[in-house]
C-alpha cells in the first residue's frame, strides 16, 4: 500500500471516528431535549389535574359510616385531556380506577413500585409499554387537605404522552445522520485523495529527478523548487544543496582517483626503470648503483609521504582526537625555520616579527601545518625570492604567517585551494611532487585547534597564509605565603 494511499485511509478514518462523535453527541443531545420537554408537559399537565381536583374539594361534605369518617369527593376533572396529546388515568388507592381521559382507550396498568412511591408521596417519571401502545408517563399522589389542614394521598394520578411522534422524529434524525455521515464520508475521501495527490505532486517530481539522475548518472540535474514557501519547498531546496553537495564530492572522487593514480604511477614507473637498469648491468657499477638506490630512495619516500597524508585526513574524517599541551609557536616556529633550510636551494628563508606566545595542542600537529605552508610557499618561490615567517600576538588569538614572493594564485582558485586534491596548476605541482593535499591537512588542523586558515594572493607578486590560533593562558600560580618569624605557641630562649 502506497504512501498516499495510507494518509487518505488514514484521514477519512480519523475523520469517520469524528464525525461519529459528533453524531451520537447530536443525537442524544436531541433525544434528551425532546424526552425531556415531554417530561415538562407531564409535569405542567399533572400540576393543572392537581390544581383542578383541590378547587373542586375545596368544601369537602363527610359523614361517619359508623366510626369512620367518610369523604365525599369529587372526582377530578379530566375530561379536558382530550383535545389534547396528553392521557391521564386516576386510580383510588386500591388500585381501582375511577377516571381515564376520553382518548385513552383502556386501563394502564401501573408499576407497583411506582404506585407504591405515589402513595408515599413521591413522583415517578418512566417509559410505559403496553401492547402496541409506548409512552412517557408521570404517576404521582392526588392530594387532598383535610379538615385538619393535613396533606392527605387520597389516589394515584398517571399523566402519559404517546411517544410515537418523537420515536418517528428520533429515527428521521438517525436515518439523517447516518446517511449524511455515509455522503460526508466519500466527499471527505475524495477530497482526501485529491489533496494529497496535489500536496504528493512536488514529492513526484523529486523522485522522478531522482529516478533520471540514477538512470542517467547525471549528478548535474535538479529538482524544480516550488513557488510555495511550504515545508516541502524546504525539502527541494534541502535535497537540491545534497545533489550539489554530491555532485562535489564525485567531482573530487574522479579527480582524486586521477591524481592518485598519476601520483602512484610516476614513483612506480621510476623505481621499474631503475629496477631495469641494474636488471641490464648496473648493479655491478657502483656509480650507477648507487644512483638508482637514491632514485628509488626518493621515489618511495614520495609514496610515503602521499600515504601518510590520506592517512592522517581519514583519520581527520572519523574524529581523530588531538593532544591537548602548551605549545611554546615561537619555539617550534624557529624548529621548523632550521628544518626548511634544507629545501631552500636558491630562494631566501628568513625570519620576520616574532613574539612570544602559548597556544593549547598539539605540537606534532601544529609543526607539520607549519612545515606545510613553508614546503608549499618553497615550491612556488622561483629562485631569487623569498619566504618570510612571522608570528605576530593579537587580542586573542596569535597570527603565524608564512608569506612568499613566488608566482600567486588566480584570484577564481583562491576559495578553492584549502580543497582535497585542489591544484592551482596541476602540471606544474605533479612535477614538484605535491598531491594537493597538505593545504587540505592545515585546513583541519587549524580548525581541530579552534582556530582558521587563510590566504590572500596577488598574482607575479607573491601569496601571505596566515594560520590563526587561540591563545593559552595558563592559570596563574598562587603567592607563597610569608612564614612568621615567631610561631604561636613557641618561646624563643636566649
């Protein structure tokens, strides 16, 4: 089953369980008020019978039959019943009846629970069914006053309502309901549907880009940003920047792929040369022995050190966690300057402002973004220019520089040359021997400390890195407290 299917089924039912709510709600709220005005009838109905039967016994004649006193009294009045939809019935206490409204056609029996609570001066409100006849009915006690002013039951009056007119206008209502539910129910599902069919279009088309992409193996194409400022233009946007974001990392895939492959074939193909040399004679050349070792030599220090690097930036991408001590910058900046001078041949090395300072790292780390910046400025400084090492104390960070007089870079390759595998000039720095890695290793050394790497760059003028870390400063120590010279509780003797 389909996504959208699932929400459609998924609203109509939530739906469905509402609007039944809601209609049973309505219903009884319906039942209650027609039932309960007909209880207000039955009351207002009894009270005029009650009313009527005290003004006709309002003088009761009595007499003694022996020595009993006997009451004559008037039966009530109940012929007025029927032009109307009420019946009545009033029964002497014996259960005999002695009056019933024309429009009731036969005697109703009564409950003898409800005739008990009658004659005890309480009134009952229920549903009666006799035969084909159901209704609502009252039984309550016929009072009388006697001749002491006393409250006396002297019968049992029923006040009753048919209740086929209100059973009819229930079931209309729940034949209403029931049928409207049934038509609001598909209209609400087909409309459930053509919403989320409209909300689900964009959702298409991003899985229809991405279907094309897949099949085509086109990272280029992508997906039509809606003019709506809804979620799911968010979600266009969001897997339009993850398409470019992709489209990068293959990019640099291929091109890594293309750069190792070269980086490793110009050692290998260096080391099966002189490998075929001492192969022919050589080795019993010592000269030429000794040439080939120095070759090979520097053909796999060269493999290492390309290892090494993809070593170190994998490491970087699994959260490779750096030493945390003082690092004394001018120390090991003066250490890396004694290192490069090897690698200067005919360029000048020189040292510039220089300030003492301490950062918090790792010192190992730190050295080699140093020696980074200082190989990659010695390689582009044609012979005759310089480089120049600095380290300069700001607020609070600490700013080493290593600015050089060489070639420069594009102003279009500047953003990009922090990049794994990025090459200003690819020709230029395979010959040179550089994988287009150690800018990328300074970059994540720089930020693993809390710091940042930047460049700016004229070209036929010269490029200045700045490396920027934040300063350490460790925690001052406490004062030594002065000792007394006299101690409490100590006497000092001639």
């Amino acid at each position: 089953m389909s996504l959208r299917t699932r929400l459609t089924l998924s609203y109509v039912g939530f739906f469905a369980v509402a609007l039944l709510a809601l209609d049973c709600g309505l219903y009884l709220f319906v039942s209650q008020s027609l039932v309960g005005g007909i209880d207000n009838e039955l009351q207002l109905g009894a009270q005029l019978l009650q009313q009527d039967f005290s003004q006709n016994n309002n003088r009761v004649p009595s007499y003694f039959d022996g020595e009993r006193l006997v009451l004559a009294l008037t039966k009530p009045n109940v012929g007025g019943f029927e032009g109307t939809s009420l019946l009545a019935q009033i029964q002497k206490l014996d259960h005999t009846v002695v009056a019933r409204s024309p429009n009731l056609p036969e005697n109703l029996p009564i409950d003898a629970e409800a005739f008990q609570r009658a004659v005890d001066g309480k009134f009952a409100i229920g549903t009666l069914s006799s035969k084909d006849i159901r209704m609502r009915v009252l039984i309550a006690p016929l009072l009388i006053k006697s001749p002491s002013n006393e409250q006396l039951v002297v019968g049992v009056m029923m006040v009753g309502r048919r209740m086929e007119e209100t059973e009819r206008a229930l079931t209309l209502l729940t034949y209403t309901l029931v049928g409207g539910g049934i038509v609001v129910l598909l209209a609400a599902a087909r409309g459930g549907a053509w919403l989320t069919r409209a909300a689900f279009r964009p959702i298409d088309q991003v899985v229809t880009t991405a279907q094309s992409i897949v099949s085509a193996s086109d990272l280029s194409s992508r997906v039509p940003v809606p003019a709506s400022q809804d979620e799911l233009q968010r979600l266009t946007v969001t897997i339009n920047d993850l398409l470019a974001r992709l489209e990068g990392l293959f990019e640099t895939q291929r091109r890594f792929m293309a750069d190792v492959s070269h980086e490793l074939r110009t050692p290998l193909a260096a080391m099966q040369g002189n490998l075929e040399v001492l192969a022919r004679g050589a080795a019993r050349d010592p000269e030429l022995l000794n040439e080939s070792l120095v070759d090979m030599r520097r053909e796999v220090g060269r493999l290492i050190r390309m290892t090494n690097d993809l070593l170190l930036l994998a490491q970087s991408d699994s959260g490779l966690q750096l030493r945390r001590e003082p690092v004394e910058i001018d120390t090991l900046l003066l250490e890396v300057l004694r290192e490069l001078r090897p690698l200067t041949g005919a360029v000048q090395l020189r040292m510039g402002a220089e300030d003492q300072v301490l950062v918090l790292g790792d010192r190992d780390r730190i050295k080699q973004a140093l020696l980074n910046l200082g190989v990659n400025a010695l390689q582009h400084t044609p012979a005759g220019g310089s480089v120049t090492l600095g380290l300069a104390r700001q607020a609070e960070h600490v700013e080493i520089s290593v600015a050089d007089t060489g070639a420069g870079i594009p102003a279009e390759a500047l953003p990009q040359i922090f990049n794994r595998f990025f090459r200003a000039d690819a020709a230029r720095t395979r010959n040179q021997g550089g994988a287009g890695l150690g800018l990328s290793i300074v970059r994540w050394i720089a930020e693993a400390h809390g710091g940042q790497i930047a460049a700016t760059s004229q070209v036929g003028v010269g490029s200045t890195f700045i490396l920027s870390l934040p300063i350490y400063e460790p925690p001052a120590l406490p004062l030594p407290q002065p000792e007394s010279e006299l101690r409490a509780g100590v006497i000092i003797g001639p």
